[in-house]
C-alpha cells in the first residue's frame, strides 16, 4: 500500500483487473450483497445507478431485458446482463474467487 495525497490507496498491482459494470439502486439490498462480494474479491466495476421508478429503467432493461436490479455486465466473459444477487454472487465467486 502507499499514499496519495494523504489517502491510503490500495497498490494497483493487488487489485483485480476486471470488466465488469454493476447497475445498481442505492438503498437495495440485493445490490449490498453483491457490492459485499465484489469488495471481497477486490474486483473494480462501474456503478450505474439506476432510478427509483420501474418505467425510467430503460437502460437496465436494453442490457438484461428486465428492470430488476442488481445486473452485473462482465464484458471479459460475455456476460450480458445477468440479473439476481444470489446467481451474480455465486458467478463471481467461482469466476475470480481463489
């Protein structure tokens, strides 16, 4: 670890190099859960907040066909738009878990 302007940063080195973005709502618990793992794992990923209302979730629902959250987009492995906490944890786990 060193610092950068008084901040602790992690060295890039042990961080884990993914493509993965996470569309996600602030408040939802499915989306900590899988927040939890990928912070775990020491994985990086793109946050897409995602609004309150079901019908302004277009984008969400272009990239998994639904409007639920969390979905989890891993471009490394062809992972389009997989939606369901429980299904995103257990993939991460046995796509980067040691």
């Amino acid at each position: 670890m060193h610092a950068t302007g008084g901040l602790l940063a992690v060295d890039p080195q042990l961080r884990v190099m993914a493509n993965l973005e996470l569309y996600e709502l602030e408040g939802c618990p499915y989306c900590a859960k899988v927040i939890e793992k990928l912070d775990e794992l020491g994985l990086e990923y793109e946050s897409h907040m995602v609004p309150r209302s079901h019908s302004e979730r277009t984008e969400v629902e272009e990239v998994s066909g639904q409007t639920g959250v969390p979905v989890l987009v891993d471009h490394d492995n062809d992972v389009d738009g997989m939606p369901e906490s429980d299904d995103i944890v257990e993939y991460l786990e046995k796509q980067y878990g040691s």
